[in-house]
C-alpha cells in the first residue's frame, strides 16, 4: 500500500507530521517515517488521534465546520469528545466500535471517522479510544 500522509497528535499535546503504511485499528502500535526520514514506532496509548491529511500545512484561515451537512456521505453520524475538550463531529467508517457505552474488546484500539466537513484539510482520522470521553450517535 501506498504511504499515507498523517498527523499524529499526542495526548501530551506533541505532534509528527510524517507517513505511513499499513494500520490496522486492533495494533498496539503505529510505524510512521517523519519529515526526516525517520522511521518511528509509537505506540498507541501515546497518541490522541492519527489525522489522515491532504497536506501539512492545512489552512491556518480556515475554521472547520462542526455540523452535518446535507450530503450523501454513508456511515452513522457520530460526534467525539476528546478529553483535551476538542470536538470532531464526522461519519463513522465501519462498525460502531462500542455497545452501551463501552468500547467492544476487537475494537479497543481505536475506530475511523469522515470529517462532515469535506472542505478541511482532513481526509479521515482514526481515533484512539482511550483518548475520547463521549461518544455520541445521531
């Protein structure tokens, strides 16, 4: 597979801008190559989200909408509450990763939203559960 341009951010607040290849949501860890070449494996309990990017910039001028528009965009509308107070509001890719509230045990690691917005610079983002204190589904 071809390597992705990706955000990593940090619980601690620390960001890697780099690449990466295959993920997959049941790892424990996550192998990136930084701006420099690097090859970096961070485990996952280290990390907020992993933000699938169109470039490294992004647009510092642009405020990203945090609601659900009209479009035909599948997948169940979810809004995610991290425990830093940030708010991604998005469609979820793939099965609903938790049951009554708690995390299913094959979905620990984490789980893929859709940003609403398709005009950010976010692609998609896989969200680490243990970074997240609500969940809500529309």
């Amino acid at each position: 597979m071809e390597n992705q341009k990706v955000i990593l951010r940090f619980i601690n607040g620390r960001i890697i801008k780099g690449y990466i290849g295959d993920f997959s949501p049941v790892d424990n860890h996550i192998s990136v190559i930084d701006e420099t070449s690097n090859k970096q494996d961070i485990q996952l309990n280290e990390l907020k989200a992993v933000f699938y990017v169109k470039s490294f910039e992004g647009n510092k001028h642009y405020f990203e909408k945090k609601s659900f528009t009209k479009t035909s965009q599948k997948g169940k509308k979810i809004l995610v509450r991290f425990k830093d107070g940030e708010r991604l509001v998005g469609y979820l890719e793939g099965d609903v990763p938790w049951q009554r509230g708690f995390f299913l045990e094959s979905k620990k690691g984490g789980f893929f939203i859709i940003p609403s917005d398709d005009q950010t610079n976010n692609i998609k983002v896989f969200v680490v559960s243990t970074s997240v204190t609500n969940v809500t589904c529309f």
